[in-house]
C-alpha cells in the first residue's frame, strides 16, 4: 500500500454527477432557495438511491500546473467570504487543479436561504510564474478555510481547512498545522484497494457578530456509500468540533472506518539509525492513545514499519481513542521550520454507545516526510449491509492532549497524598531502543514514565508487570530518572524468528495501577 501524502491526499477523485455545475464568472448564480441542515439528510439519502457517477474533472491545463504554478495563485483574503461585514468569520477559497481534479460545491446560508458561491478567477493574486488558464462550466473551488479572531482581537486567523476528498484539519491557538482527519474511511489497507469518499457540497451558515461558533454542514458521494455531516466548530487553545453523521450505503460495507485520523510517523529513537537526518525525531504524531470500555488507558507509540502492519485494538463502547504529540520542546526535533513540537494531537470522543468493534491503527512504511503513513479509526464489529442507514456523532478535539480519566479511587499513592483525590494514571513520554550491547545479541528497550504522585518514593515500591506473548524479557531494572523527575524502566529481550514481537508493560503500586499500559510492536 502507498502511503497517503499530505499534498495529495491520495487524489481527491471521487463524487457525483447529480449535483449541478459550480457556475462561472459568466454564469450568474441561481436565486437562493430554502434550506435545513435536514435538506442535506434527504439529499444523501436519494443519492444512496441512486447510481454512482464521478463529477467531470477540471480541465486538462488545470490539471498540469506544477505545485509551484499552484501555489503562485493566492486567495484575496479582503474578498474573502463576510469580509465586508461583522460577521465573526471569514472564509478563503481554494482553486482547483493539480491534485484537486474535481470541484465542489460551496454555498453561504443566511436566514435560511442558501446561495451558492460562483466561481470567481478575480479572488486570487496571480504571480509571475502562475500561468493563464482556461474557464469552463464546470469549474469551481476545491475547498475552503476558515478564519476568526484568535489571540488578536483584530485579526482573523485561520484555523481550520477543508480540502480534497472528505479530509479537514484544524489547530488550537498557537499551533501549526499537522494531522488531519476524515469524514469516512473505506477499505484502508485492504488488498482490493481504498475508497476514498469526498465530500461534493458545502452549506457554510452565517455566523453572527460576536458568534463563537462555525457551523459548517457537508454532503458526502463515493461509489458505497453517502452522508450527510453536520460540523460545529469552536476555535480555541483546543478546537472543538461536534459531529453527526448519517451515512447510507449504496454497497455492503464489511471494512470501514468512523472518526479516521491521518497522521505522519518517519522517526524517533526506536527507528533512528535508518535515517541520515539531522534531526532526531520527525513526526506529527508519536503515538495512539485509547481510554477504553474497560476503564484501561493504552499507550501505543507510533512506529513506521518495513512493511505494512494492522494493529486492532479490540473493544466495546470505547470513550475515545486519538493520535497525540507527546514530544513538545523544540530540542525534539531541533526543526526551525516545520515546528514539529506545536502540532496538535487530535482526540475522538464517542457520543453514545459506539457498540463492539475494535480501534484500528494502519502503519504504512515511508521513507520521506512529506507522507501521511499512519491511520486510526474504529472499525465496527458489524459491517453495513447495502440499503442501510448509519447514525454518529463524536467531538474532535484538535490541540494538546485530553487529561486522561481519573485513576481507580483505591490506588495506594504514598505518604500523606494517599488521602487526596487521585490523580490520573502516569504517563508514558518516551520510548527508545537499540541492541544489546553487552552480553548476548538482543534488544534493548527503554520506557519513560512522566514525574506521578503515584510513582513518588521508592522505585522498589513499585510493580513491573511486564509481559511478551511471543519471547521472554529480563525482569527489568526501575530507576529514577533524573533528568524527568520520572522512572524509567530498561529491560531486554532476545527476538524470536519471527522478528515480530508484542510487548505489555504497567506500573502498578499496592496492585492497583499506577500508568497507563504501554503496548509495543517491536519488528526487525
């Protein structure tokens, strides 16, 4: 399987020839027309109902400009979207071409009539490399950003994006732009290959002076299935957005995915030595967090494989799983420009019993940067039949890391805090490894715990519970960590032919648990 780049999102290719051509400059845009977010249930559902068709694609000198020729047109952010009122949003817009071979529709709703947005060349600054390129009918925008005050009460800054098949992304104050998320994952990792559904039509309602709130709703097309989303977004340290979903499947979907995130994983201290960089970590995302129905807190940090590996993480009604950036001082990365340590992590919080299914991780080998080689998602226990109706809503989170739910009111923390309320379970913030170098040939692996109440003391006070299903480990040396204030746990272990081995591990004090579980998949 390739994996996903960020400048092209795999092609946003997908969608429906019943929906009317974007109009033109030349082509006046049609009188506004009643609108209900339910409009867009009922559009989804006759679509569901009907066969597939992929809109036309833009045309073909559109389709050949260079990423430089591209990026040479720039949005009039002063022409942008409200920009002459005191609406508390603006909204850019994004030409076509190059990846974005096919438009979508966008429209603006105020006092419940929509009016769709007609094409406009004039929008966009043209520079001295950006090449004259032709007009049609059919031409239109491949997507929208939206801006607000932030930090500076008189300027709106971006913070959220829509563009290319059905994926957004969004930050929290301060942050740089990094993973994104989807509306809908089909057949990831599947040998047949992945459907990419994409989202056709935007209705984008008008915000009022002062409004803290985007409401953003979105019509989903793809060969298996249509939706309808309805995306209320809250700009701030950490962004919030609330989503429903209705899907309908035009085919049976046995392999989907809900809430998917993609992220990128190149390296870190485990996967180093095969990268001649002078950075020491390069990643947007460094590992997979899930606080599941069982009231357990898994840590999975990300790896990038030789080859493509499937983990699932089996569950019921799980209360959110997302991809986290623990690494947040520049000397992580020691990268000036991409400013990896202010991207933001992003957490799935399930409204409602999701049922049994499993959170899926898809790691994809990459050997550049600009991939997004990792994926994370639930996949439902029971697949959609074709004809069925699916409903879900979820908050993204999209800035630093959730705080974890609180620890089992019973754990034993040491001394006179053993009477306070407890705090949540320690975290894990760094894993490294490398061969054994004295002794017999292994590996040698080391895992950091953060400074925890519950890991105060004695480090002899504390429990290892460390286990392999497919090799044996040494018992494991505990110490403190003087430079965390934490522990940090070394032990190693010699792989088995396989050279794929699962790793457990968790602190525990009094036999209650005093980390979170950190869960590893070491490969040759």
């Amino acid at each position: 399987m390739t994996p996903f780049t960020r400048r092209t999102f795999l092609g946003a290719a997908l969608s429906s020839t019943l929906l009317s051509p974007l109009p033109t400059a030349a082509q006046a845009a049609p009188d506004p027309t009643p609108f209900h977010r339910d409009h867009v249930v009922a559009r989804a559902r006759s679509l569901a109902q009907q066969p597939y068709r992929p809109r036309p694609e833009v045309p073909q000198d559109w389709q050949d400009l260079t990423y430089d020729q591209y990026k040479a047109h720039r949005f009039r952010t002063k022409r942008a979207i409200w920009a002459k009122t005191t609406r508390s949003y603006n909204v850019d817009l994004f030409l076509p071409g190059l990846y974005f071979r096919q438009a979508v529709q966008i429209n603006t709703v105020e006092e419940g009539l929509a009016r769709r947005v007609g094409f406009d060349m004039d929008l966009f600054e043209r520079g001295e490399i950006a090449p004259t390129l032709s007009q049609a009918e059919t031409l239109g925008y491949s997507g929208l950003r939206l801006r607000t005050p932030l930090d500076q009460p008189d300027k709106k800054n971006e913070f959220c994006v829509f563009q290319g098949a059905s994926y957004f992304r969004a930050i929290g104050i301060g942050q740089t732009y990094g993973l994104s998320a989807r509306g809908l994952a089909l057949k990831t990792a599947d040998p047949m290959g992945e459907e990419f559904p994409d989202f056709v039509e935007f209705w984008l309602e008008a915000p009022a002076p002062g409004q803290t709130h985007m409401v953003v709703h979105a019509l989903m097309d793809s060969p298996s299935v249509t939706g309808a989303y309805h995306f209320r977004i809250t700009p701030g340290t950490t962004t919030i957005m609330d989503v429903e979903a209705q899907l309908f499947a035009r085919a049976d979907l046995p392999h989907m995915g809900l809430a998917p995130l993609t992220s990128m994983f190149l390296f870190d201290r485990t996967n180093r030595h095969r990268f001649d960089d002078f950075r020491p970590n390069v990643h947007d995302s460094d590992g997979l967090l899930i606080h599941n129905g069982n009231a357990e807190t898994l840590w999975r940090p990300l790896a990038n494989p030789t080859h493509l590996q499937i983990s699932s993480f089996v569950d019921s009604d799980p209360r959110g799983f997302g991809l986290m950036q623990r690494s947040r001082h520049l000397q992580d990365f020691e990268d000036l420009e991409a400013n990896y340590h202010r991207r933001p992590g992003l957490w799935v919080e399930p409204k409602g019993r999701w049922g049994k299914g499993a959170v899926t991780l898809v790691e994809i080998p990459a050997d550049k940067e600009i991939y997004d080689n990792i994926v994370a998602y639930w996949r439902p226990d029971a697949p959609v039949k074709a004809g069925q109706e699916l409903s879900l809503a979820y908050r993204l989170s999209w800035g630093e890391e959730p705080a974890p739910p609180m620890a089992d009111a019973t754990t034993a923390a040491p001394g006179p805090q053993a009477a306070s309320p407890v705090p949540p379970l320690a975290r894990v913030i760094d894993t490294a490894a490398g061969a054994r170098i004295f002794g017999e040939p292994g590996r040698l692996m080391t895992v950091d715990f953060a400074a925890h109440p519950l890991l105060a003391g004695d480090p002899e006070d504390i429990e290892v519970h460390l286990s392999s299903p497919d090799v044996e480990t040494t018992p494991g040396v505990l110490q403190r960590n003087p430079s965390t204030g934490g522990l940090r746990l070394a032990f190693s272990f010699t792989p088995n032919a396989q050279n794929n081995v699962e790793l457990r591990l968790q602190l525990r004090r009094a036999g209650k648990a005093a980390s979170e579980i950190w869960l590893y998949r070491w490969t040759a």
